[in-house]
C-alpha cells in the first residue's frame, strides 16, 4: 500500500532551453526529492570521512515522474539511465521520449539507518554519480 505523499503537478517554464547553432538543451526539473523529508537526510553528509558511524533518524524514499513536452523539435541527444542499487539503498534516473514527450522517471530508496566510516564512503561516492548525472542536458535539433 501506498503511504506516502502524492502530488500531480502541471506547470510551464518559458525560455527553459538554451539554443544556439542549430541546437536547443535543457535540463528537466525535478522537484520529487526536493520535498517532504528525503532530502532532509542529506544534511548529514556533508564531511569529507568520518571517525564514527552515521546514524539517519528514519528511513524514506521517493519516486518521480515527469513529462515534458518538447514540441516540434527533434531529439538530438537523451543522458543514459542511472541505476546504483546496493544492499540498503536504491536510486535510478531514466529518460526515455515517444516522439512527442521526455519521459523522466526517478526512483530513490534509503533503507539503511546506521553507516560505517567506510560505507559512508562508499555512499557519499554513490551521490556525486548523481549529481554528475544530474548535470546532463537534453539536446534538441532546432533546424535553425
């Protein structure tokens, strides 16, 4: 059973895409883990190593999709998926279009509650492939 929160939201971003030299990119917003209490955990990772176990007050995940409309343009280049699934936590990031649409749906789970310094490591490693990953842009050919 689902016992989570559940949003639908519709929204429009004008000038979202950069274009010049016969190419338009941008990169789709994600708000899914931006909200609730996911990426309340993240305020503990923020040292470089540490001496001590990290203990997470609770576990959480979130999932996301999201459809974006991109017109009359063509795909010129969509990132790869993103899937890191270990023991304890889970996180994948997919693109995929129709001819019409960009489909991104993501998916993040964190079912550990106490890390070792060395699975801190291993952790804080799994969230810069992230935000790497995160960086990619879509690519449309413009025609202009």
């Amino acid at each position: 059973p689902f016992c989570g929160l559940m949003n639908l939201l519709n929204f429009s971003i004008p000038d979202a895409a950069v274009e010049g030299n016969g190419y338009a990119m941008f990169n789709v917003d994600q708000l899914g883990l931006s909200l609730g209490v996911y990426p309340m955990l993240f305020n503990k990772f923020s040292l470089t190593k540490r001496k001590y176990p990290l203990v997470l007050p609770y576990a959480a995940s979130a999932e996301e999709h999201i459809r974006v409309n991109y017109g009359n343009y063509k795909i010129g280049y969509i990132p790869e998926k993103l899937i890191i699934n270990t023991l304890n936590n889970k996180y994948s990031k997919t693109y995929s279009t129709d001819g019409k649409f960009v489909y991104l749906d993501k998916y993040a789970e964190i079912n550990q509650l106490e890390y070792s310094p060395e699975e801190y490591l291993k952790f804080k490693d799994e969230l810069k492939q992230r935000e790497s990953f995160n960086k990619k842009y879509i690519i449309l050919k413009t025609g202009k």
